[in-house]
C-alpha cells in the first residue's frame, strides 16, 4: 500500500478524483454489496429490458453529462454552440455542475462539425494576471490537447482547429490541427488569478473576451463568439436520473458517429429501443422501467462515492476513486485491448467532467463519504475535520462539500466549505487547524464553518493545490471526519 502511492499515484490537474489500485479496486467493488434493481416480481421480459436499460445508463455516463451541461447552460442563458459561457466570479450554489470549484473562472463552449464543419477555438495569450488551464475534448469527455501554460500553446495562445471525423480537407496555415472522432466537443477551462481583488477579475474578465468559437468556413470575416456571463444564474447543467436520462442518451446517439468499441453497448441500447436513425418511441410501461434504470444507476454511482473501495491511508475513511493505472494505459479512452471499463468510467462521469492530455503537478484531490464510525455524511449532523499542522502545499488547501444526489455544490449555502485563501481562517495553538461541518457555525468560528443543509447527503473533496512530497509519504495524513453532538 505505501509503495502504490509513490509508484502509481498521478497528479491529475483536472476537477475530479485520482486513485490507485485496479487490482484492489475491483475487488474492493466486489465486496460493496450494491443492491440490484432486478427483481424477481417483474416478468422476464421485463427484467431483461431493466437490466440491459442499467448497463446502456452506465455506458452512457460521459455523453450525458456532457450532454447535460450542454443542455443546461442553453436553456438557463439561451446559449447556442460556438457561444462562450463565463463567470466573472467564482461560481457558487446557483450553477449545479458536477464538482466545481469556488477558486477559478469558468469558460466553456461547445462546437458540432457535423452541423459547421471545421471549428476555429481561438485562445488568447496568458497574460501576467490571467493564467490559463484546460483541455478540449470530445463528446465522450476525451482529451484532445491541453491548452494554455501548461498545454500545447505553453500561454502565448493559438487558434486551434477541430476536425470532423475522418476529414479529408486541407488545412490552412496558422492553425493547430486537432482531430476529434465525435462531431460534438467541448470545452470547460479555468482561469487563473492570483486573487480576487476587483483589479484581478477586471483583468480576467478581459482575458475572457478574447476567447471564440467560430467555423472555419467563416474565419475570413473575423467573427467574434457571444459571450455570456453565468454568474449569478442559476443553472441545472447534471444528468436527470430519470426516464428523460435516455431521451438525452437518444439524442447523443442521433448526433454521433459509430464506433467499433461500442458496438455490443449500442446492441444493449437498441434492445430497449434507442436505434441510430429510428425515433425513440418508448411506452408508458417501458418509461417506468426506465425510471427505474436511471434511479438505480445513480444509486450506484453514489453507492461508490461513499464507498470507495481503495482507500488512500490505510486505516483511513479517505481515499481516491480513479484508478492513475487506468489513465496512464488507457488515455481516458477506458479502452483496453481486450474490453471497455464503462463501469468505472461512469463512477468518474457521474461525479466529475473533463479529463487531460497531459499529466502535470498543480493539484491533488482526496475524496470522503463517510465518518469515521463509517456512517454516511448527513446535513443535520455535525462533525470536526482535524488537519494537522503545516498541510503540504506550496499553493494552498481546500475542503468544498458537494450534494449526493447531484455531485455539485449544497444548495443554499452561503459558500462552499473551507480554503486556506479564506480571511480568518483560525489555528490551534499547534498549527493545526479544524473545519466545522454542520448546519450552523459554530459562535465565533464562522470562517473555519463548512456549510450543510438538514436533510442533504454529501461527500467532500480535499484538494492539494501544489501539493509537496509529504502529501504521499505518509507524513502528513488527514484525521477522519469526526462526529459530535455539537460544537
């Protein structure tokens, strides 16, 4: 277990979990003891279009996620493709979107070269303000190339050119030619400043303008994206686990081209009806099967993320959930010579967006589900979360709460958790310091509150920002999060 983490633990620079471990990892899924949806009062016929609907929802994870996202932002701000959604500020509650974080600017767009054809992504130079981190990727959530300082431009910009499956055109000069296997893509970047002084977001919210989206049929005319500022809105961009899940799976599948990998998966989605180029016809019987598919899916993937089977200290409730093993063999295709780990790929997708091109240093990520007596974290309750003395970062730290039920931040909270970042933050006598978990602060330590709701279910990431060698060594550990009856 100790030299896993040295040998195998990648630093994955993206908003979602790295873990280690395939072998232990599938085991330890073998010992959760999920329950099943199949049960045994339900015809044949329908047991069978159940479970087929369960495996073709987990295959389908990455689509409708982005899907969702897609979906979410059009109909809260009336974006459309090529459009640029932003956030001059920090996004809070009002955005559902899986695991943000509350110490960046968002930017994303999507694109479709089914419908334009090669698709221009204009990305400015970073400046001494605004820095940049991000990747484009395909529908399926795959990395096409890193952009920004640590990307393939290294911060002085460039345009890059997504390319329709198997396009057989000329590329003009003075572009970055990417291909892409999917017709839709998207991206979803993060801008970098060094705080959030009303000088650092003017200078981040200019660096953003300079970001578009545009077909390449349409480059001669210097066209400008629209760009649309979603701080403040509030916006639903999550998977909807219920029958309309497999509407938006319908949809994606219509859009997309066929691949050789998922031709077993796309012979379980035609057995419940979802057939490229057949409209989507289900009865009311059948929709009520597929409530049931989503809701258990959902109920799965949550299963895990408060169960996590690999666990990062041993003895300890932390852990990661994706397997760097996987990554470092796979590319975030999740394609082995042999088989395709949808499974693990929709634990990831159900919780997190985007993947990476490149692996790098700048972050790490710990995720928690339970307390310490191994019990699911509750709103009403109240717990301590103990770190020790000097967290080993050169950046800084943070512990945000997420919903279960939706993977993005608790709604109606006045923030998101706790970030060393944080004005006030307080330090026992030691250097150590403690995060209150509850539904009210406790008097005189709002700064070291970390908000729930009464009635939500919830996990929290600990993230390293520049995370130093004591953060795999075993000599700084994470205390467990700890219940009490009050603080």
């Amino acid at each position: 277990m100790k030299n896993k983490k040295l040998t195998y633990c990648l630093i994955i620079s993206v908003a979602f979990l790295t873990g280690c471990g395939k072998q232990a990892y599938q085991q330890g899924i073998q010992n959760t003891g999920n329950p099943t949806a199949i049960s045994s009062t339900l015809s044949i016929d329908d047991q069978m279009y159940l479970r087929k609907a369960i495996e073709t929802a987990h295959w389908s994870m990455p689509w409708n996620n982005y899907s969702a996202m897609e979906e979410g932002f059009k109909k809260a701000l009336g974006s459309m493709r090529n459009d640029v959604v932003y956030y001059s500020k920090p996004q809070d509650w009002r955005t559902v979107i899986t695991t943000p974080n509350n110490t960046t600017l968002y930017i994303l767009s999507f694109w479709d070269t089914n419908i334009d054809g090669p698709v221009v992504v204009e990305v400015p130079s970073t400046t001494e303000k605004a820095g940049l981190f991000g990747t484009l990727m395909d529908s399926w959530q795959r990395p096409l190339v890193d952009v920004g300082g640590l990307g393939h431009d290294k911060g002085k910009g460039a345009k890059y050119l997504v390319l329709p499956p198997e396009y057989q055109g000329s590329i003009p000069q003075g572009y970055v030619p990417i291909k892409s296997i999917t017709n839709k893509g998207y991206y979803l970047f993060r801008v970098l400043l060094k705080g959030f002084s009303q000088e650092n977001l003017a200078a981040g919210n200019a660096f953003i303008q300079g970001f578009h989206v545009y077909p390449l049929s349409q480059a001669a005319s210097n066209p400008k994206s629209k760009h649309h500022d979603a701080y403040g809105k509030s916006i639903y961009a999550v998977s909807e686990f219920s029958d309309k899940y497999f509407d938006y799976l319908n949809k994606m599948l219509q859009a997309e081209v066929v691949e050789e990998r998922d031709m077993a998966a796309r012979g379980m989605a035609e057995a419940i009806g979802i057939v490229k180029g057949r409209p989507f016809n289900p009865t009311s019987h059948q929709r009520e099967l597929l409530k049931q598919a989503a809701k258990q899916v959902q109920d799965e993937n949550k299963y895990t993320l408060n169960h996590p089977p690999v666990k990062y200290w041993e003895g300890s409730t932390w852990a990661f959930l994706l397997d760097p093993a996987i990554v470092t063999e796979t590319d975030f295709t999740w394609q082995y010579k042999s088989y395709l780990h949808y499974r693990y790929r929709s634990e990831l997708y159900y919780s997190a967006f985007s993947s990476v091109k490149k692996f790098g240093k700048a972050t790490m990520y710990l995720l928690n589900g339970s307390d310490s007596k191994g019990n699911l974290l509750k709103g009403e309750n109240n717990y301590i979360l103990h770190l020790p003395p000097n967290p080993p970062v050169n950046r800084f730290w943070s512990s945000l709460n997420y919903d279960l039920n939706t993977a993005g931040f608790i709604e109606n909270t006045p923030k998101a958790g706790v970030s060393s970042l944080d004005p006030g933050v307080m330090k026992n006598e030691d250097g150590s310091i403690d995060l209150y978990l509850g539904p009210k602060a406790p008097p005189g330590k709002e700064a070291n509150w970390s908000p729930t709701v009464v009635g939500v279910d919830y996990f929290l990431l600990f993230r390293f920002y520049g995370p130093t060698e004591n953060a795999f060594n075993n000599s700084w550990k994470l205390s467990d999060i700890e219940p009490v009856d009050k603080f």
